[in-house]
C-alpha cells in the first residue's frame, strides 16, 4: 500500500496512457509529465510569494496580506488576476520583437530544468546521462534572455539592470557549477538519478547525505551562496534593487509578461532548490531510516520548501550588497574555496575509510574557509572622510 | 540522402555563412561572429564524422569538438578584449578605418 | 533524412545568415544564438549530448554573453554604420565564401555515394568521455586548461582600463 | 570568522518571526478601517465653513470678505458675494457667499485661510476619508459640504474653539458695553423719544458684530458641551 502511494503518480500516468493505443504511449506519458511540472510549479510559486509575503512581514513585525480571503491565502489569486487584467505597455522605442521574447525565453528555459529532475522514486521526465550539464546549460540559457529583456526595454534601468544581472549570474556560475563539481567527484555520474541513488542509504538511523561530508557541506554552502546569487534574490538582488534601478531589467514589462518575469523568477529558484536538494540533501531520501515509508515526492517537496523557506529568511535578514562587494565576494572567496574544496574531495577520496579522512578533511574546509575568509574578504581601512566641498 | 552527406552540406553552408561574414562586414565584432560560426561549423563536421564513423567508440571526433568549443571560448574572451581595446584606442570598431599601423 | 533534421537545420542556417545579414549587432548576436541552439540541437540528433550540452552552456551561456557585452561597450549598435554594413571588398568577400561553399558542396555530393550509412547509435556514456579526458586525451586537457587560464587572465589584462601614471 | 555577522542576523530574524505570533506588543499594525487611532486634535486636511445654529445656510458665520480668496497660496478657493443682504440669523443684513467652493485636489491644507479670516469663519477640517470616484466633482466642494456646525468644531478641536469662542464672548462683551454707552448717551440726547432700542443697531454697525453674538450664544451651549 505504502509503495502503491509511494509511486502514485507514476501509476496514475501508467493507467491514463494504457487507453491509448501502444505508439502514442510514450508522446502522451511526456506530455502527461510535462503538464504535470507547468501544473505543479506554478501552485507552488504563488504558494512561495504568499510565504515570502507572510514571513517577510513576521519578520519585520508586520501582518503581511491578510485581507484577501481567510489570513490572506487568495493573495496570489488576487495578484494573478490582477496582472492578468492589466494592460500589456510596450514602450514605443522598444525593439517589439525582443521584447515579447525575453520572458518566453526565460520561462521556457527555466522549465526546461524540471525535466532531468527526479522529484521521487521513479518520477523524472528524462533520466539523461548527462543531466546535470543539461541542467546547467539551461540555467546558462537565463541569462540571455535578462540581457534580451533590459536591452530591448531602451531604458537606462532597464539595460543597467541587465547588465548588472548578467554579470552577476556569469561570476556567480563558475562557483555554482565546481561546488557541484564535487558530487560529480564522487558520484562518478552527472545522472542526477544517480546522484541520488547514491544518498539513498543509511548508517545506523542517520542517511549518507553529501552533506554531512567535509567536502559535501563546504560545497552546500557554496552552493546556497552562489544559488542565491544565480536567482537575483537578495541579498544579491542588485539588479533588481528597487530602491536604485526601480525593477532592473523588467522595469518597463507590466501585465502579463511582468508575471512571467516573476514566475520565471521563482520558478527558476525552485529549480536551484530542487537541484541543490537533489545534489546534496538526498535528493527524494529520506532523513531518517524508520521514515522511509513517506513517500518519496513528500520528502522532495518538503525540503523544496525548506530551502525556499531559508530563501526567504535570508531575504528578510540581509542587505543588499554593492557591486564591488558582490564582484570581490564572488573572485576572492568563494571561487577560491570552491576551488580547493576540489581538493578537499580528492584527498577524501584517496585517504581510504577511516576517522582520519574525516578529521583531516574537516580541518581542511574549516582551515581554508577562515583563510580565505580573512585574506580575501580584508577590508580597506577607510581613514576620516574629508569632504573638501562641504565645509 | 545520406545521412552523413546532409550534416555536411548544412555544415558547408555554415561556414560558408560565417566566412562570407567575416570577409565582408564591417564591424569588428561580425567578424568575430563569423569566425564562432566558422568553428561551429567545423565542430559539426568533427560530430558528424565522428557519429557515422568507422570507431566512434574511440571517441576521437566528439574530443576534438570539446576542445574545440573549450578553445573557441578562449578565443572569443581573448578577441572580445583585444576589440575592446583597439575600441578604446580608435573610438571606432570599423574595420575600414583601421587601417593604419601606428595605434 | 528525417524530417527534424531539415527543420532543425533550416533553423540553424537561418540564424547563421540572420547574424551576418542584420543591421544591429545586438540582433546578430541573438541571431547568432538561435544557430548556436540549432547547432546544439543538431549535436543531440548526432547522439552526442555531452557536446550538445557543452555548446548550449558555452556558446549560449558564454560566448554570446561576451558578444553582447563587447557589442554594448564599442556602442557598435548604436551608431548608425556610415556607408553600409558591407565593406568595400565585399564582393570579393562574397565570392570567396561562394566559390567555397560549391567547392565543399561539390565534393560532398560526389562523394556521398562512398559515405557510410544509417548505423546504429554508438553507445557511448559521459564515464567513458571522462574516462577518456582523463586517460588518453589528459595532455590536450591539461593543455587547455592552461590555455583557459592565459587567455582568462590575458583577456582580462588585454580589456582593464590602464589608469593614468600606472604601467 | 566570516558569516559571524550573518548568523547573528538570521537569529535576530528567526526571533522576531516567533515573537510576532507570541506577543502581540511587536506587531504595532493597526488594522486601520476596524481599527483606528483618534486623529490628533491639532491635526488638519482641509478647510471648512462654520455655522451657528441649527440652519446651515443662515448660520454661516462667512460674510464673503473674500480675504482667503485672495491669500489662498494654490488658489484652490472660489468665492461668489451675494448681490443682496441678507439678514443673518441675528436679523441684521450682511453679505453671504453665494457660491464657496474650495477645490480640495488644489488644496495645500497650508492654514492661511483660516488664518487671516477676521471672523472665525473658516476652520481645518480632521476628515481625511474623501475618497471618491469622481475626481473632477467629487473633490470640488461646495458651501453646504463645506458648512460644519460649531458643534462640530468643538468636537474636532476642542482647546482651539473653547478659545475662538472666549475671543468672541469678550469682543461681544466689548462691543455691548460701548453699545450700551451710546444707547446710554442717546437715550440721555433724546429723552423724548419713546422707542430706546433703535439707535443701538446704528452705533454698532461694525463687522464683528453680528459673530460676536453668535459666539455669545454659542458659548452657552459650547460651555455646556466641554
């Protein structure tokens, strides 16, 4: 029974394309999955503004929304109909054409990542060879249609925002892409099936998450940081800083095409949570070995949203960096780190089982963290300011 | 048609393309895009070759478009720069009126 | 030949002229994404989905970038070309690349008899293309490893502003 | 270590999202349409007309001076002086605006209307609901939107009318007394004359007249109300 539940997606889809005839099965098992994900993600993106709305508030003592609907939950009902009534603005000087693209491009790549993404025991669209790269190169593909959509806009913001955010999303790809590099290490497979396979078993009650390895959390953490930054949430929301540039790049998109800006937007943050759950929480595992009769999309999902959730709380907390900032944080730290997290993970791999590995890769991490944290994150020491016209 | 025969023909094409844009724009910047096309086109002959050829278990023609694009990504971070920088000295990256030896 | 292929390649010249034809760079350099997506697909058609990944992440995510980037620091889109967008050897330019393109179509067709045929997809994993990076072909690796890095650092000395009274 | 800051930051926050939902003293909100908090009694939006008495219209205490008119600094302010006297509700004739109307999406609620009218006429309004969905008509007010009670006024601004009205009580009380002086020496000039109180209304043909006993019956019931 438990397993029947386990897998009840997977067998509802088997029932529905078993009335069709045998070689329209598998065209119609995809379509079923990929209306499944567009059906799915959007729920949970108006889910996540209405928890980022409500935290974001609890955070600085505020209500938040709690006038739609019982403590506010039609919200996102109401924000959905509300963009969708609203007039469609293309600024005269816009280049049309370009302009209409960049939010199809951007949702349509950001989607496109669900795909290699297993979501549960037997649940992913494609299960490629290479799906962690496919990943990635979608991913990389957002970045095109940001520079697209503050190009096209002909507006200052607009093409400063862009910039800001294509620079920022290149610096922060390299550290986002060698802290995954290291599951690759020890996986041996960029499969992200495998990858979780690979997490998917116990010692004593506690699982065998990458995680909880030296050169796991050093690359989680990484991971968090540079996925922050690849989403453009603060507090490395620089292009989109509403207080300097109003919205960055979508600034002159409104009605529709701005909700698809914000739905790619967080759509793509679920798909950085989903690959980071799936690279080094386990994935659709269970924490605990007793519990791993909940089904498996339960876990996938929950700690989706936890890692959403963390999002969030960050956001509430953390302000906004300036641009040197982020560029110095990204070149003279966590690439760095990242980097010698690489060797991190090469010497576990080669010390043999033992505490030993443990104790010094451990020492390692937390070594070269606080190096690099000191060395590359020094301050200038910024003397009495004279400021020769004021007086 | 063969199915080898079509992936070169659209090969052919494309760097036909890209040559005939290096060759007779004006903009620095083309020129380089004709060059990238030119590469793209010789990495799909190397697929290509590599796909219907006698050992493709050997791998040879998919290493040589990797390091292809891995080298063409060098070339483009390196010829972006040195544009930029002919930009800052002539104010103009049209390549008609870079002409003269003396920067 | 199936019918994607001929969709997937008209898709891809396509692009290619788009982005040596068009007027604006910033829209030759997106055309010239559309061939490079079109190239990557053409790549997974091929069987060859590491390098297919690899151009979509490289190319689109990479190499177009820096085109628009350097397109928007020349201000090349912006000024209207005084002239034309054509050199003045243009029809030489022209000719070239024609009399090449029949030379190569020519010698495609006449040899196409003796090319091999449909065979079956070679199975190949992305373990035996690392296995291979990291056995046979580790020189060239290592070697484009270090030319990555010169040519990072060297694009980067070759673009830095020099500052008055620093040399 | 770097990320000291950080941590400390993301505990800072984790206690106010959990102290949010505990103590109700952290969530300072005020629900405002079921919630309100009492305007401040010096607070002010935009101008109205005071009456005295129960009749709007007779009661204005407005003599169509057309003083804030000419001070308005936006010049949101229209003024239209009747052709006739009209008696106000003393009896005596004075003029009345015909038409006031101040235009409240011009108004700069800047005070000097009721500032520089000599006689209390013109008062700051606290209402701050006028929300309407005509922006043209719906925010240009006429004299009987504009007319508020003295009642009103005290309610809104009760230190500030308990002064306005002990200004005129006093100026009343002045100009009765002279009022009565002359009545006093007319009398005394022509004490022939049968009927005395005729020549009081010619001694005291002043312009703060009329207000001043307003204000003298007003303060009675005003007194009473605070």
């Amino acid at each position: 029974m438990l397993e029947r539940l386990d897998q009840v997606f997977v067998l509802f889809k088997d029932w529905l394309v078993a009335f069709l005839p045998a070689s329209w099965q598998g065209v119609v098992g995809v379509i079923i999955c990929v209306v499944a994900i567009i059906a799915v993600y959007p729920t949970l993106f108006a889910l996540a503004v209405l928890m980022e709305r409500k935290g974001l508030g609890r955070m600085q003592n505020r209500y938040g929304p709690n006038r739609v609907g019982p403590f506010g939950i039609l919200q996102p009902v109401a924000d959905g109909i509300k963009s969708l009534t609203k007039e469609d603005i293309v600024p005269l000087r816009a280049d049309a054409v370009v302009h209409f693209l960049a939010p199809v491009v951007l949702v349509v790549a950001v989607f496109m990542g669900f795909a290699v993404l297993p979501m549960g025991r037997n649940m992913v669209l494609v299960d490629l060879d290479t799906s962690l790269l496919f990943f990635f190169a979608m991913m990389a593909s957002t970045e095109l249609s940001v520079f697209m959509a503050g190009w096209s806009s002909r507006n200052k913001y607009s093409l400063l925002g862009a910039m800001r955010a294509v620079a920022q999303m290149i610096s922060y790809e390299v550290p986002l892409l060698l802290s995954s590099i290291v599951i690759v290490m020890m996986t041996g497979s960029l499969s992200l099936v495998r990858v979780v396979e690979a997490q998917n078993h116990f010692t004593g009650i506690l699982p065998n998450w990458y995680v909880f390895t030296p050169w796991g959390f050093a690359g989680f953490i990484v991971f968090v940081i540079a996925s922050t930054a690849e989403t453009n949430r603060s507090p490395f929301d620089l292009p989109e800083g509403e207080s300097e540039i109003i919205a960055g790049y979508f600034t002159e998109y409104s009605g529709f095409k701005f909700a698809l800006f914000f739905l790619g937007e967080y759509v793509e943050m679920f798909a950085v949570a989903g690959l980071g759950t799936t690279l080094f929480l386990g994935g659709w595992a269970g924490p605990i070995s007793f519990l791993s009769w909940v089904p498996s999309w339960i876990w996938f999902f929950a700690k989706v949203e936890l890692w959403i959730c963390f999002f969030i709380w960050i956001r509430g907390t953390l302000p906004r960096l300036r641009q040197d900032q982020l560029m110095n944080f990204a070149w003279k730290f966590v690439l760095p780190f990242t980097l010698f997290n690489l060797v991190v993970a090469a010497v576990w791999r080669f010390m043999g089982e033992g505490w030993l590995r443990w104790l010094v890769c451990w020492a390692l991490v937390v070594g070269v963290y606080a190096l690099a944290g000191r060395s590359g994150m020094r301050r200038e020491k910024i003397g009495t300011r004279i400021y020769r016209y004021a007086d | 048609m063969n199915p080898l025969a079509g992936y070169l023909l659209v090969a052919a094409l494309l760097f036909a393309i890209g040559l005939a844009g290096a060759l007779t724009r004006r903009n620095a910047i083309l020129v380089l895009i004709g060059i990238e096309l030119m590469l793209n086109a010789a990495n799909l002959n190397l697929i290509a070759f590599w796909r219907y050829g006698p050992h493709p278990e050997f791998l040879t023609g998919m290493m040589f478009a990797i390091f292809s694009i891995g080298v063409a990504a060098a070339e483009a971070a390196v010829g972006l720069g040195l544009i930029i920088q002919i930009h800052r000295l002539a104010q103009t990256t049209d390549l008609d009126k870079i002409n003269r030896m003396k920067g | 030949m199936s019918f994607a292929f001929w969709v997937v390649a008209a898709l891809t010249v396509a692009g290619g002229l788009a982005a040596v034809l068009l007027k604006n760079l910033v829209h030759c350099a997106l055309a010239l994404t559309i061939a490079f997506a079109g190239l990557a697909l053409l790549f997974l058609q091929l069987d060859a989905q590491f390098a297919g990944f690899a151009q979509i992440l490289v190319y689109i995510g990479a190499v177009a970038i820096l085109i628009v980037f350097a397109v928007l620091l020349t201000r090349s889109s912006e000024t209207p070309a005084q002239g034309g967008i054509f050199s003045h050897t243009w029809l030489a330019g022209l000719v070239v690349a024609a009399g090449l393109f029949a030379v190569l179509a020519w010698a495609v067709i006449e040899s196409a008899g003796g090319l091999p045929h449909e065979s079956s997809a070679p199975a190949v994993t992305v373990m035996q293309i690392g296995n291979a990076l990291m056995g046979r072909y580790v020189l060239p690796l290592e070697i484009l490893a270090l030319l990555l890095t010169a040519a990072l650092i060297g694009a980067a000395i070759v673009a830095m502003h020099e500052k008055e009274g620093t040399k | 270590m770097l990320g000291e800051g950080i941590l400390k930051g993301l505990a800072e926050t984790a206690k106010n999202f959990a102290g949010s939902y505990v103590s109700k003293e952290r969530l300072t909100t005020v629900q405002y349409p079921e919630e309100r908090i009492p305007t401040a009694e010096n607070a002010r939006v935009f101008p109205f007309l005071v009456f005295d008495g129960k009749d709007w219209e007779s009661g204005l205490r407005c003599v169509a001076c057309q003083i804030c008119e000419k001070e308005c600094p936006p010049k949101c302010i229209y003024i239209e002086k009747s052709k006739d006297k009209k008696p106000d509700y003393v009896g005596k004739p004075q003029f009345y605006p015909a038409r006031f109307d101040i235009d409240v999406s011009v108004c700069m609620s800047c005070q000097i209307c009721v500032e520089v009218c000599p006689f209390e006429a013109i008062k700051m309004n606290t209402e701050f609901e006028l929300a309407t969905d005509d922006r043209f008509g719906g925010l240009l007010l006429d004299r009987h939107k504009l007319a508020q009670s003295n009642e009103y006024y005290h309610k809104i601004h009760p230190t500030e009318a308990a002064e306005v009205d002990a200004r005129l009580a006093e100026e009343k009380a002045k100009t009765e007394a002279k009022a009565k002086a002359a009545a006093a020496a007319a009398a005394a000039k022509a004490s022939a004359a049968a009927a005395a109180p005729k020549p009081a209304e010619s001694a005291t043909e002043k312009l703060a007249e009329p207000p001043a006993k307003a204000a003298e019956s007003e303060s009675k019931q005003g007194g009473g109300g605070q």
